[in-house]
C-alpha cells in the first residue's frame, strides 16, 4: 500500500502513469480471484461488503424479483430482506417461484458455517448471494456443485485494508450498476479506484492464501480451544456457541446470562483485551443479537455475548492471559450481584 | 495515511483501539468540513464523489421527483439526468414544478466556474447537487445567498488518494442510506469506514486549505497562462476553451482541430507528460467530448480537446518544456498531414 501511494495516475489514464495504476488494480484482482477461486473478470471493486451486498440486491429482477435473509444473515444483506427465511428453508422452496436470497458461508457474529464451510450455491428455486467475508481467508473457499450466483467480501477481514470489498459475479450478466459515471470496473462500478486500499486487499488476499494453504488456522483453532477450555474448567455459567458446530477457527462466540456483553467489553478493554459485543458494525446499537436470538437464546443470553476473535499473531500466552483476567472479572462480577 | 495503518481498530468498536479509529475519522470529518465551509454532521463520507452524486439523486423524490443536469455536468451526474437542462435554464424554472439540478461549480473538462466561482445554490424552482470536485482545493469555497441542497467532492482531486469522497447535505433531512447495514456515518451510509483514505483526505483538506488560503494558486494560473501564451505565439490554430472567461487556476483545455487529443496524449506521454483527452474517467472511451459539444464546438474541434492540468508543483520549466515538445509534436503532425 505504501509503494501504491507513489502510484499517482488515474487507472483510467491511458499516459504511463494511468498505465502503471491500471496495472496496480489488476494484479490485485488476480489476487483476489486466485483466493476466491474465480474468474478475473468476475472480481468488481468495491468500497466494501456492504456496497456489494446492495449491488447483488438490486440484481433481484433478475431473479424472481423478490429478496429474501436468513434471519442470521449480516445487516449488510440482512435489512434488504423482503422475507425473513426460516432456517429450515435455506435448502428448499418455500416461497413460491424462484427468487434471491442470502446466505452466508460462516456467521459474523459466531462463525458457524452454513453448509460445512462450503460457498452456499444456487438451487433451482433460489439465485444465492453467499457472503464469505468472514470464510474467506480463513478457510478455503471450495463450491459445491452449484456455485452461487454472487459472492461478496471485505479485504479487512482477510488482513487488508477498511473501506475495501468485492462484489464476485457468477451470473453471465454484468450487474446493472448502482454507480453510474465514469464507467470504471468495465461499466460495472463507476467511481475513480481506490488504488492504494486494492492493492491492499490484493496483498492481503495473496498472504491469506497462502496462510490458509500453510494450515496456520489450524494453530489457531487449538488456541481457541484452549481459550474455551480454560473458561469452562473456572465456571460452568457460560455456553460457547456453535462448539459442537462446525464453524471458523479463530472465533468464540462466549454468553454468560446475566452479564451484559457490553459491560464485558468495557472491562477488557480496561485490562487490553479488544473483543466485541455483537458484531463490531452494530456495537453502537444496545439491542441483543438478533443472530442469537433468532438461533433460540433468551434475550438475557444474548445481550450477555460477547464475540472473541483470534489472529494468526495470537499467542497461547495472550489467550492464558485473557481467559485469566476474564475469570477475574467474572467472579468480581457474581460477588456484586451476590 | 501511513500513521492510520497503525490504528488497526474498527471505528464502530468501543474498545480503545476502536475510539482511536474513530477519532482518526471525525478529525478529518473536521477538517473536510473546514474546507468546504459546512458542519461536520453535514459531512458524509463516501467512497468516490461519483457514489455522493448516486446518493444525492437518490434523494430526488423529495425535491420534487425530477432529476435534471446541465450537458456540460460530470457524467457521475449527467447520466442520471432525466431532463437536459438548457444552460439559459439554469438560473430559471423552465421546468414546471420544483425539481433537483445538478450544477456544477467548476466544469472538470475546461474548468469554467459555474457561477463566477461561487458555489451554485438552491433557489424557489430547484434544489440544487452542486459539484465541487473541480473547485475545492483551488478556490476558496464560497456561497452565494442560498446554499445548494447537496455538493459533493472527492479528495483525490485535492492531493489526497483516490477512492474517498464526500457528500454534504445541507438539507435538514438526513438522506436515504444507497447503503444498508451497521448504520455508520449516523445511519446515512453503512459500510466499515476508509480510515487510511479517510485520514488522507482529511490531511488533504487541511493542506489545501492552506494553500488556497495563501494564494498558491494564484501562481499556478500565472504559468498557466504562460503555456497557453507560448502556445499562441507558436500557431494560430489553437483554441483555449474558457480562456476569456472566469475558470479554475490551473486547467488548459486546448482544441487544435484534426488533431486527434487522444494522439496528443500518447505523443505527449513518450515526451514525458501526463495530459488527458475528456475527462479521465471516460478516457476509455473515443466519443468527442459531449461537455465541448454542448458548448457549440464542432465534432473535430471536441475530438481534438486535450485537458493540460498544472498542479502546485509544476514550475516554469515544466511549462516551458511541455509548450516546446507540444510544438515539436504539432508541427511534425502539419507536415504529415500536408
């Protein structure tokens, strides 16, 4: 990113500096693409997930006209829903005709997969929009028989720049463009590039990649579980969603009723700790996890969760460190509310 | 920038790492808001001012449900405009009914000011989007009686990165979000924030500032009209578009007809300089400049446009330079021709 900020050409400019800035963006595409396991030509910059969420969604008259979420789903996907889809639907047809619907690969606030860590594919009754940002970088991306019609990623979630996403387009049709102007990203997404934040995402997706081959998640999982463990040998207040699931390697997802997730956040930030309450983007809402709450969990559970993300730089000490100042501040806890 | 890829945390997280993102983001709100001369609740960062001018007309159901844009507007604009706008309707309401407008403050092909360098403003007949791109960062952002509605504005055309830009609303309604999701910049467009472009274009805005504020500029069109006067001496085959009329500082549009801009760009890069043929977002494209057309040029004359833009480091050597290879160049295509 910081040789890419000597890069001062528009990748529109046809003159050698354009040129150079072209190439930047193209070869981060291949990166991307070569981490998604797609075309080249499949890859649309965009300034994040969320825009892509909203450019699969307003694909829908493509498919059926109708767009439906699991209620699990992000907000980016999930507050476009026309239709909430009762998990129990996800591989069948209960709405009527053929229609778009989201469903993602893992689930950003506890990351249990949605079908086995495979990209959840098109059906005959649905179009999909899978959302992998939180698989893909982590996991391999592998498809199924059917790949989805739209897949759609974020570059900080793999290591890369905020304010960066993709929107991955399996369909035949370019995607009627939301942007519309200079006609950058072939006519797809008009908007001068962000050239400094995609060669960041393509950097980031070429270490992911190789990081994900190399099997270091798997380090990563044990130190998860360990963290798990240690928690579960001091109290047997909390549950650990997902545990038994299959899900993503470096995620705890921790509800201990009766102790607000938010409170918790707030205490190990005192100690050092950054984790979340719910998912980082909607932390500023007070409501309790409408994820959890639509998995079954009371209310009570699930305003006490609190979401423990692991990196590939997490040690075994941070984690005895963490859960170590965690039981502390838990039985301080108890001892007031005893 | 670079010190913003140190601050690793999420702007919408609570934790320490979070809050220093967040404060990364709402100082350079401050300082975008300083430039433009508005709140900072009145700033909302976008991806591109391409994206700020779709949020914009997104809005046009409350103005009035009619979207209008001069032919000599940014195609970020112009290509959502349902009616072309006369120039001589711009001040008037020949349109029946209120409606939203796009006008820009500067043109970003020849750089004429819009209205003598004041931003264009909303009147009883129109709400007005008032593209800014071109004039902040080379004038002082000035307003007549009446603000506009919307203005929009990128940082790369103020020295900061591509892939950052900006919608100020003046309105007293926060917009309809193009974007759903975790709900940033106050719910008016969801999406993990740009914090290194954002922090750029911060830095930007207040280094631009300054440099208009102490009349950097000033010089800029000094060698400006230099190049244009060197030029002249050389041929009388040039037209320099807005030459007698108030425009930006630092842009020469030059018509040298039957000679194609788009060979000027390419023989003036293996000299050694950087122009533009159109804008360079539609360089891709080979159509004349529909901004030149409109303005009553001919086919040939609007096919041989290029865009000469002087920045604050050029000196007069540079100037010199370009006018001697530009010649050279062009007296070599008049004996080919000949």
């Amino acid at each position: 990113m910081i040789a890419a900020m000597d890069v001062v050409g528009n990748p529109s400019s046809v003159h050698t500096e354009g040129r150079a800035a072209k190439m930047l963006v193209e070869r981060a595409r291949a990166q991307v693409a070569e981490l998604v396991g797609c075309k080249t030509t499949q890859v649309i910059f965009t300034s994040s997930a969320t825009e892509a969420a909203a450019l699969a969604v307003a694909q829908k008259a493509r498919h059926g006209g109708l767009f439906s979420a699991l209620p699990t789903e992000h907000d980016c996907l999930g507050d476009w829903s026309e239709v909430a889809l009762d998990p129990a639907q996800v591989g069948g047809g209960a709405i009527e005709g053929h229609h778009l619907r989201a469903v993602s690969a893992a689930n950003s606030e506890t990351g249990i997969l949605g079908a086995s860590g495979v990209v959840v594919g098109s059906t005959p009754h649905h179009s999909t929009v899978c959302d992998i940002t939180q698989l893909a970088g982590k996991m391999p991306v592998i498809y199924g028989e059917v790949t989805p019609s739209y897949a759609i990623l974020s570059a900080h979630k793999i290591g890369g720049p905020k304010g960066v996403g993709a929107l991955i387009n399996f369909t035949a049709d370019d995607p009627v463009p939301m942007l519309r102007g200079g006609g950058q990203e072939m006519n797809r997404r008009s908007g001068t590039e962000n050239t400094i934040g995609i060669a960041g995402f393509g950097a980031a997706a070429a270490a992911a990649g190789q990081d994900v081959a190399a099997g270091r998640w798997d380090e990563v999982a044990q130190l998860r579980n360990i963290l798990e463990k240690t928690i579960a040998a001091a109290t047997d207040q909390t549950i650990f969603v997902g545990k038994d699931r299959p899900r993503l390697p470096n995620t705890s997802c921790i509800l201990t009723s009766g102790w607000k997730g938010e409170t918790q956040v707030m205490q190990m930030d005192l100690a050092g700790f950054a984790i979340s309450a719910g998912s980082a983007c909607s932390s500023g809402k007070v409501k309790a996890s409408k994820v959890l709450i639509a998995m079954g969990y009371s209310e009570a559970q699930a305003s006490s969760a609190i979401r423990v993300s692991l990196g590939l730089e997490t040690t075994k000490d941070d984690v005895l460190r963490f859960a170590d100042a965690w039981i502390e501040k838990w039985t301080k806890h108890q001892m007031r509310v005893a």
